[in-house]
C-alpha cells in the first residue's frame, strides 16, 4: 500500500486515502524517471569533465612528451584545416580508428568501398599519434586527420563539416558526444570487429551510460557468438557475427607480399626464426637460448622500437656474430640479423619456419595472425588471454605460450626434433586464418543490403 489505511480514529477519511494513494502513484514513478535522468545528465557531466581534464593533462605533457606534443600540434586549428579539404558538394563515409592496430582492421573495408561504392570520399580520422603520424599519406583515403577530442561543440562543428552519408567506427571507439550527434542527425554509425568481454564497462552496474552509447550505433558487427550473448543481454540488438576484419588483411598482405633478396641469402639453406614486433623480456629469453644454441637455426630479430639505442641494447644481448639488416652484406658468418628498418616484417614472415611474436610479457601481444598466414607456428608470451586469435591459436594447436627460458627450450626443441608435431601445428595455424577470412564481404553486404543502401557499382 502506499498509504496507511488502517481503519482506527487516526485514520484519513476513505476520499483522502483515495487521493494520497492516487497521488503517490503517479508522483513515485515520475520521481524515480527524474532521479534517473539526472543521473544520466550528471554522467554526461562527469564524461565531459573528464574529456576536458584529459586534454588538459595533454597539454601540460606536451612539452615534456613526444606523443603527447603531437596529439596537441594535430588537433590545432582542425577545424579551419578540415573546413579547407572538404568539397560542400561531396558526399563522405567517415570511419575512425583509435590507432594503427584498428586501421589494419578497418583498411579492408575502406578499400571494399572504395571499390563498391564510387562517388563517395572517405574522410579517416586517429585518436593516436601512432596511428595517424605512420599512416597521414595513406592514398585509400581522401582526408586523414585527427578525431578532436570529444566535447559537444567539436562534435558539432564536425559532423556539420563532414556531413557523412555513413560513420564506421573500428572496434573500441565509443565518444559519447559523436555518438549522440551522429544518432540526432539520423547518420547512420556501424562498429565493426567489435568484441566485448563481461569486465568492460556496458555490463557493469554503473555502465547506463556505455550502454546508451552501444545503442546510439545503427548496427554492430561482432567477432564472436560470446560478444552478441553480452550485447543483447542488455537490449543491444542489432547485431551480426561478421569475424575480424584482420584476417582479411593478413590474407591480402600475404598474397601482395614482396620478395626480400638479403633475407633469403641470410636464411641459406638452413631454418629461420623470426620474432617480430619483440620487446625486452622477449628478446633476453630468446637471446639466452640462442647463446647456448646458435647452430640450431638462424635468427631474425625485427625489434618493436627500432632507435639506434634499441638496438644497439639488443646487439649486446648475444654472444653470437649478429649483423642489422643495413648492413647484410659486411657479415657473412652473423647467425643473427636485426631488421633496422620499418615495413618489412609482414612479408619478412614468408621466410621463417617458426616465429615469436613480442609483447606477451607486457600488456598484450601484437599480430599473431601475420606469421600465422603463412603456415607456421606461433609463439608468444604469457599475457595473451585478452586476445581472441592468440587464445584461438592455442585451442586449435597453432600456437604456443612461454614464460620462461625452460619453457621456450621445450616448444623449440618439440617443433624441430617431432616432425609429424610440427607440420601438423603449422598446417593448423595456416587453416585457423583461411577459415576466419570473409568479415570485410559479410560487412559490406549489410552496409549495401540492409543498412544504409549504397547502390553498389
């Protein structure tokens, strides 16, 4: 009851336990929707606070920070420089990327539209210095800039500016006040080679407004069944399992990969081992076998930070002849080359029978599916539980994890002394990427089909 209606000398009359009863009923609700939408505008607030913060806290680093100075310097004057680049009579799909990793991701489908769907420029945006400074000449692309950061004007100047037939962001993007504008202005938004786990934020109790930003999205392509079970467990529909867009690109990489003269003159007639993208703790594991058994096969190193200091840290790690890649030629009897250079290493792949991939000692590994195209096993370090395709890899026997110098001794020695073992997990790491490839097409049918209706060429 919501009102006490006991019926004794201190009771209300029947008509005023009539009006409470009726009043309170219809002022509880619309206090809970009241305390509710504050609630939300005070999580806007607090966003829009912390947006401000964070780019202050920028700016105090730029001095002192290289990335930081670059996030800053690119977003000066964006809009002038934006207002310049764009033709009023164009017809544009945005799609933004947080950094290099989610371009690779999105590259396959900004080169499928570009392909089906003429007419249209494509404007690409960065959140990070590390992606937009490597990829600002990229020639798929019409305009390449930064995202300015997300407050409710720049959001406005910036759509108005653009004014997309089609918005695509790559994976984790979500900005609350792009997101809001772009479903105020009936533009239709897509993320695609999304994953979601049950720790993010949309599926915690203090997630309303995550979850408002998912369904500010016109629909969502997913890896994986486990992503859309979360997704519509909290009314997030419109969802497809499209896969990765990864593996479309590594398969594309593979097939344009080009011949490189030195490494197979390096290689001889002998086995290589690559590990690409390494980091310290990888390369000193590796480097202790090496010392010991430098016969076994030779080694390739194409190191995450290539600065003359990394280097040269590196070189010291071995005891063995070691020649860098700029300098083949001067050390015919190195059993290890350090590649010095940038851009090599998705084809240099073609030339190894075993290879490590780096960054499994710290937060997360890099691409396990580049040297996995290629049909041979994978390694990597420990912290990989958050990456799909190197969970997958495992699974399927196409990949193993080390986490110490005893354990890198045994899965070497198992895939170079078993025969019948290794074929057998190369052969797995070459299917597992053949039969994830085909999320670019199912992605581009929906955005011609279903979503938007692009007339296709």
């Amino acid at each position: 009851m919501c009102a006490d209606q006991r019926k004794d000398k201190k009771a209300l009359p029947a008509s005023g336990v009539f009006d409470l009863f009726s009043l309170s009923c219809v002022f509880a609700p619309l206090h809970l929707f009241h305390t509710f939408v504050r609630f939300l505008l005070g999580m806007k607030a607090f966003y829009n606070l912390g947006i401000i913060l964070f780019t202050a806290v920028i700016r105090l680093a730029a001095p002192f920070n290289i990335r930081a100075r670059q996030w800053v310097a690119g977003r000066k004057g964006w809009h002038r420089s934006l207002e310049d680049q764009i033709d009023r009579r164009g017809r544009y799909i945005w799609i933004h990327c947080a950094s290099l990793g989610e371009f690779e991701q999105g590259r396959p489908v900004i080169e499928a539209i570009k392909k089906q769907v003429p007419g249209h420029g494509i404007v690409l945006t960065f959140f990070s210095p590390s992606g937009y400074e490597v990829r600002k000449n990229y020639p798929g692309a019409d305009i390449i800039a930064y995202l300015p950061a997300d407050t409710p004007r720049n959001a406005e100047r910036f759509i108005s500016l653009v004014n997309p037939v089609l918005v695509i962001f790559v994976k984790y993007e979500f900005w609350y006040n792009y997101i809001n504008k772009l479903q105020k202005k009936n533009i239709p938004l897509l993320l695609i080679s999304a994953i979601f786990r049950p720790s993010q934020h949309f599926f915690r109790w203090y997630g309303t407004l995550f979850r408002q930003m998912l369904k500010g999205f016109t629909h969502i392509f997913v890896q994986d069944s486990n992503s859309e079970v979360l997704l519509k467990g909290i009314g997030v529909n419109k969802i497809t399992i499209a896969g990765d867009t990864r593996f479309d690109r590594v398969a594309e990489i593979t097939k344009a990969a080009g011949e490189i003269r030195e490494l197979e003159i390096f290689r001889g007639g002998e086995k290589l081992f690559l590990a690409g993208s390494s980091w310290q703790q990888d390369e000193e594991i590796i480097a202790d076998y090496i010392n010991v058994h430098p016969e076994k096969m030779k080694w390739v190193f194409a190191p995450h930070e290539i600065d003359k200091q990394n280097i040269a840290r590196l070189e010291r790690l071995f005891r063995v002849d070691t020649v860098r890649f700029s300098r083949v030629g001067e050390a015919p009897e190195a059993r290890v080359l350090i590649l010095d250079n940038m851009g090599m290493l998705s084809s240099a792949y073609r030339y190894a029978c075993i290879a490590a991939v780096g960054g499994g000692f710290g937060r997360g590994i890099h691409n396990v599916l580049e040297p996995a195209c290629w049909g041979i096993p994978v390694m990597f370090g420990p912290n990989y539980g958050n990456f799909r395709e190197a969970v997958d890899l495992i699974k399927a026997g196409g990949a193993k994890s080390f986490k110490s110098l005893n354990e890198f001794t045994d899965i070497i020695e198992k895939w170079l002394n078993d025969d019948a073992f290794y074929l057998k997990s190369a052969q797995s790491a070459g299917r597992y990427v053949g039969e994830n490839t085909g999320a670019t097409a199912e992605i581009m049918r929906k955005i011609n089909q279903q979503v938007i209706n692009i007339p296709v060429s």
